[in-house]
C-alpha cells in the first residue's frame, strides 16, 4: 500500500507498479493507533471499479489497520463512447456529463 498527500497525483504515487486499488482514504487516531474512517475509490486516474476494495480491505488487514469494511463512498466511472471524456455516474444517471451521451452500464474505464 502506498500513500500520498490528497490532491497528489495516483498515478506518480504508484510509480509505475501494477495498482489493484486507488482512491482517497481518511484516517483518525484511534486506541494509540490510526483507523481509516473514510475510502472511496475516487481516482480518476485509475477509475478503479467498486470490485477493487478487496485489494483495499486486503492490504489495510495486512497493515493491522482498522477500517470500515467497504467504500464509505462509491465512484461509478464510465467513458464515454461519443467524446471519449471519462464520467463519474451520480444516483443511477449514466449520461454523459460533457456531451450528454448515454453512457455504457457496464464497465469500460480504467487507466
Ligand atoms: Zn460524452
């Protein structure tokens, strides 16, 4: 598991390795330790499917790290077949934000 600064670029903090997982996580001091109280899967770099927090919950359980068993909040990303821009799909909507183009219901996006 790697970790860098919010608003760092995943990309660069994997530094070339295969990447299983990326997204953003909060962490709180908990019993003299750290817990992660938030993780999402929001890298639009990677666009990681909601399948990917078994990587996550693997290397947080390796780490000895307490965490909440799940995405705390879910991206859906999508790319676009008419303009070729990646989407995050919000509340079941999968329409293109930029063009307006349906959107595929299926996974298609990734790095
Ligand atoms: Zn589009």
């Amino acid at each position: 598991m790697r970790l860098a600064p919010r608003r760092s670029e995943h990309v660069a903090c994997a530094g070339g390795a295969d990447v299983p997982a990326a997204g953003e996580m909060g962490f709180v001091p908990a019993a003299g330790r750290w817990a992660v109280d938030e993780v999402t899967n929001h890298s639009s770099g990677y666009c990681p499917d909601l399948d990917s927090w078994r990587a996550v919950g693997r290397a947080l359980d390796r780490a000895g790290v307490e965490h909440p068993g799940r995405f705390t909040y879910e991206v859906v990303f999508r790319l676009c077949h008419e303009c070729g821009e990646r989407s995050m799909v919000r509340e079941q909507d999968f329409v293109c934000v930029f063009c307006g183009n349906a959107l595929p219901r299926t996974r298609n996006a990734g790095p």
